[in-house]
C-alpha cells in the first residue's frame, strides 16, 4: 500500500510540475513576443528619429563646409562678391514681380472696349481702360484719348507710347546685366591676388613648394567659383524676364492693331 502511495504522491508531483513549468513557458511567451513587438515597434521609431537627425546633420556640415570655403577664400573679398549676388537678386525679384502684375487678358479687354464703344462711346471706353491694370490698358487709354485728333493720331499716339511702355518694362534690365558682368570680374580679380599672394610667398621662402602655393592658388580658385556661380543664376534670372518682357511687348503689338481697327469700325458707325 505504501508502494502504491508513493507512486502516486511521485506521480502527482510529476503532474504538478509539469503543469507548473507548462504555465510559466505560456506566460513567458506573451511576455517575449511583447518586449519583440516592443523592439520591432521601437525600430522605426528609432529610424524616424535618425533620419532627421541624419539630415539635420547633412546640413549642418554642409553650412560648416560651406562657411570654411567662404572664410578660406578671403571674407572680405568674398563678401563684396556676395554683394553683387543680392543686388542682382533684389532687382530680379523686383522685375519679375512687376512683369507678372502687368499682365492683361487683352481678348477680355478688346472685347470689353468695343461693347464700350458701341454702348457709350469713347468716354465709356476709357473708364473701361482707366479701371484695367497693365501696358496694354494704357497704351488704349492714351490713343483713345486722342480720337477727337484722328485716326492717324490715334494710331501714332499708340505707337509713340507704346515705345514708352517698353521702356517701363525694360527698367534696371542694364543693372541686371552689370551685376551679370561684375561677379566673375571680381572672381578673378580674387584669382590675379591669390596668385600674387602665392608668389609672395614663394619669394619669402625662397622655395616653390606645394604647401606655400596652395593657400594662394586655393584663394584664387574659391573666388572664381563664387563669381561665376552667382553670374549663372543672375543670366537665367535675367532670361527668364527677358522672356516675360518679350511676351508683353507681343501682346501689346498684336492688341494695338487690334484696338485700331475696332477705332476705324467705330469711326465709320460714327460718319453713316
């Protein structure tokens, strides 16, 4: 009987424990797939975070790079170059800004003068031109103005300010373009003294070696660089009004001819 008792005694501690062990393995494994769901959510967390700061990074050196070249190549002297870049910029900013406000829808216009004219005449027709902006609505304003004179008048008044516009638009284009001139002039500039001041150095030592050249020939190099660089960007500036300026000068031919002829239709309604 006894036998059978510690049978069963080792038998049920033998349950027991396997029981016991059975449970803290389930209850490990929430417990492990958590903390790797943890780490597997943690992960892109942690590359969010890096990725800016790796970007962050990115431009911090790229600043620091940048400011070393800048004082490398001679504060001063890079500074004035730098100068010419934000004048240059300034008068561009300024032009394009201008241009784009002296847009006209011309064919709206057109059609709004000629309903003026026929509705009320030509006092109709310039408020019409008095409450439109641009070249185009000016040049109509002053030719109608002066329709009491004539046709020819007409035509000659619009052609004369026509000439007058285009001159408004082509304003601190000259500027543009000495600024376009001056930024590699000054480049090398900056090249003709960083080589003076290599052979400077080479006549104090008395010696032409490579790390008594090299902070001359770095100068000269650093500000050719810059100069022509902001000459590039202030010549697409520059062609990019170009284009806009040559855009307003076609509209304000082709809407001239226009305008004259509706003036000749009005005048001949007029004389019936």
């Amino acid at each position: 009987m006894k036998k059978v008792f510690a049978t069963l005694t080792v038998l049920a501690m033998l349950t027991f424990g396997s029981a016991v062990m059975m449970a803290q393995e389930e209850a490990a494994a929430p417990a492990e797939e958590a903390a790797v769901e943890q780490v597997d959510e943690a992960a892109p967390v942690a590359e969010e975070v890096a990725a800016p700061a790796e970007e962050a990074g990115g431009l911090v050196a790229l600043h620091k790079t940048l400011k070393t070249k800048f004082i490398e190549g001679g504060a001063g002297f890079m500074a004035l170059t730098l100068v010419t870049l934000v004048f240059g910029l300034a008068l561009c900013i300024e032009r394009i800004i201008y241009l784009s406000l002296s847009k006209t829808n011309t064919k709206q216009l057109l059609a709004d003068v000629e309903a003026a004219l026929k509705q009320g005449g030509i006092e109709k027709a310039l408020e019409v031109c008095r409450n439109t902006r641009g070249p185009v609505a000016s040049i109509f304003y002053q030719g109608l103005s002066r329709y009491d004179e004539g046709i020819d008048v007409v035509e000659k008044t619009v052609a004369s300010y026509g000439g007058v516009q285009l001159g408004l638009l082509e304003k601190n284009l000259s500027w543009i373009t000495l600024f376009i001139a001056i930024a590699p002039s000054l480049g090398f500039l900056g090249t003709i003294i960083g080589m003076i001041e290599a052979f400077d150095k080479i006549q104090q030592v008395g010696d032409i070696s490579a790390t008594v050249v090299a902070g001359g020939i770095k100068v000269a190099l650093l500000t050719t660089l810059l100069g022509l660089i902001i000459a590039v960007v202030l010549q697409l500036f520059y062609n990019y009004i170009l284009s806009l300026v040559e855009g307003l000068v076609n509209e304000m031919e082709d809407s001239s001819i226009s305008l004259l002829d509706i003036v000749v239709e009005y005048d001949k309604a007029q004389k019936k």
